[in-house]
C-alpha cells in the first residue's frame, strides 16, 4: 500500500498538470470504484468545474473544486494517478477518466481495484471516507513525544502497531514504521506502555526526519511519473530495516531479523533494537 511519501509525491507530481483545469467529463469505466455517491452523480456533479488545488491528508488525496465540492480518494493497495494526453495509450486497470479542458487526462489505474473516490459536497461534513478520524500528520506541530505518551503510555500493544493505527499519527504505513523504529533503536515489539520519555522523543523527532528523506528519494516530475506509469520509483537503498532480513544490520553487522505483528511483517536488529527481556545478540 502507498504510504505517506509515495501519496505525497504522486501529489507533488500531478499537481501542477490538473490545477485551474475545466473537467469537461468524467469517464468511470468501473462503477464500485465511486463509493459515493452514485457514479451517475459524481459525474455529473464535477462536470464543469475547475480545479483549484490538491492535497494530501494522510494517505488520502483530494481535489478542491471552485465549487466548493472536494473529491476524495484513498488509493489503498494499488491505486495510482496518471496525468497523461488524450492520445497517450491508455494502462490497463483504468477505471476513471477527468478529461481536463487542456487535453490532459487524469486517470485513475488499479490492478485490484480496491481504491475509493467520494464526493464530499460544499458545506458537507465529511462522516464517510474516514478522513474525519486520523490523527495528527507527522509534520504538524501537535505530533510531540508529549501526545504521543499521553496517547499511548497506558496501551499494551506493539508500539509498532501504534505507529500503524492512523487515528494515532496519519500515513505511516509498514515500510516506514520499520524504519522509524529502527533509527529510533527501539524494537517493534516493545508494549507501547514500556517506552520512556526520551524514546516518545525520539520517535516524535525521527518520524517527519525519515518520511521527508522518503519523499526527496521518491520525487520526481509528472513526465517520469508518466513514463514509468506511476510504478518506477527511486531505488529504496536509504531503506535501513524494512525488507532486509537475514542481511547484515548497516550499523552493527548482525543479521536483521523478521517477525509477524498484527499480521505484518516487521524487520528489525536484535542488537540495535533488543527484544524487551532478551539480551543484545
């Protein structure tokens, strides 16, 4: 699933080719992939409108309409954005089409076609996409090692489920949890209820530090966007944990170890990061 870096520089990409664009149609060639409302409707609701920019809001996009209506998408496992010409040969798994007023197509591609829009109308709240529900962003000023403790001092869970759980911090997904953890020297596994104040820190302080380094690896501009099909990303060689088991830790050498927690595989160095109660390897 694309976590934080990978939306946000999709967004970064995209962005620029879309904004102050007329939708002059809206083509949806899959219709579950509008969770709301009717794809009919959607359609019809955006026809004419301009769009004035496009954000990001943990792993949601969204698209602000001169009109006030804001569309939503959450991308899920596989979803992607290109922005491409009319005549550029269309991926397979497109499932929604934005004809913009300059010739640009915005396209919506999914292989599993899990990925969601919705229309939130001006005025509307917003009690349906899940966006209402996250947490802090990383980058914001409330995401403290002050929150993060008061927040989760008392939970017996793996704090590596924490880092998960988006209505505690927005778009850390499994990549880059791995990887906080491990620049934070703190083992996956730990009860969140164990951690000290000076790992809440160190978390708190690494988390934007190591999505940003995400974000700078990943960029690049809507032409290679285009051209790799919004696949080809920077190689991932800053990635120090996740993906690495069994090679040598890049700090101490010792072999990086894998484990399961809530169904995910986690990556970690049992010297580095020593599993609560268990010597250092």
């Amino acid at each position: 699933m694309p976590e934080l870096p990978e939306v946000e520089t999709l967004r970064q990409a995209i962005e620029p080719c879309i904004v102050g664009r007329k939708i002059v149609d809206t083509a949806v060639l899959k219709q579950k992939i509008i969770a709301r409302p009717q794809a009919e409707t959607f359609c019809s609701a955006l026809a004419g409108c301009t769009i004035t920019a496009m954000g990001r809001r943990g792993k949601f996009l969204t698209l602000q309409m001169d009109s006030g209506d804001t569309v939503i998408l959450h991308l899920r496992m596989t979803g992607n954005l290109l922005a491409a010409p009319a005549d550029w040969p269309q991926e397979k798994h497109t499932h929604v089409v934005f004809s913009l007023s300059d010739g640009t197509q915005l396209r919506y591609v999914d292989s599993r076609g899990f990925g969601r829009f919705w229309l939130q109308t001006a005025g509307e709240q917003d009690d349906f996409s899940g966006m209402a529900k996250l947490g802090p962003e990383p980058f914001d000023p409330t995401f403290t090692a002050g929150y993060l403790q008061k927040s989760q001092q008392n939970r017996r869970r793996p704090i590596k489920e924490c880092l998960l759980d988006q209505s505690v911090v927005a778009g850390i997904g499994n990549i880059y949890a791995d990887e906080i953890l491990f620049a934070a020297g703190i083992c996956p596994t730990s009860p969140a209820s164990t951690l000290r104040l000076k790992d809440w820190r160190a978390i708190a302080a690494l988390t934007p530090q190591i999505l940003q380094q995400g974000i700078s690896y990943k960029r690049r501009t809507a032409r290679q966007h285009l051209e790799g099909t919004g696949k080809k990303y920077s190689e991932e060689a800053f990635l120090q944990a996740y993906g690495r088991a069994g090679q040598p830790c890049t700090r101490c050498g010792t072999p990086i170890e894998r484990t399961v927690i809530g169904g995910r595989s986690s990556c970690y160095c049992p010297h580095c990061q020593p599993v609560p109660g268990r010597p250092k390897k």
